[in-house]
C-alpha cells in the first residue's frame, strides 16, 4: 500500500513542528519519493542522527506502506 505525500509530510511535521518540508513523488507511483527536510531540532546533530529523527517519525512504517524515500536533512540557521 503506498503513501501519500500529504501524509509524509503530516508524519514528519508532527514529529518536527517547525520543519520546512518539500517532497517529490519521484516515479509518481505514491511508492518512491525524495524529501527535503529543514529543522531548527537538527542543529548541533550529525546527518545520521537527523535523518533518525525523520526516520522515527514513520513509526516503523518505513519499508512498509512507504518503500522508498530519499532523504535531505538541514539545520535552520538561527
């Protein structure tokens, strides 16, 4: 079962509030989508540990009801 992008961004925003969010149906299957994803919470954390934090934010649906997402991660500069 494939994933909307409104509702990626719906999991990703009520993990990270204050994220800014773009996302890309890359094939326009629902099923491959890339994600640029900026957050004051990513500041003073590794790329790894902020693509976790969005990550975390699927709830284990990862792999499941969404197969593929390439991942963008930047801290908002205060």
């Amino acid at each position: 079962m494939a994933m909307a992008a409104a509702e990626i961004e719906q999991l990703i925003r009520e993990a990270l509030p204050d994220a800014i969010i773009e996302i890309d149906d890359l094939r326009g299957d629902g099923d491959h989508y890339a994600a640029r994803v900026s957050s004051r919470v990513f500041k003073g954390k590794s790329r790894v540990q902020q693509h976790q934090l969005v990550y975390a934010a699927f709830k284990g649906r990862m792999g499941t009801e969404l197969h593929a997402l390439a991942l963008e991660t930047r801290p908002i500069e205060d």
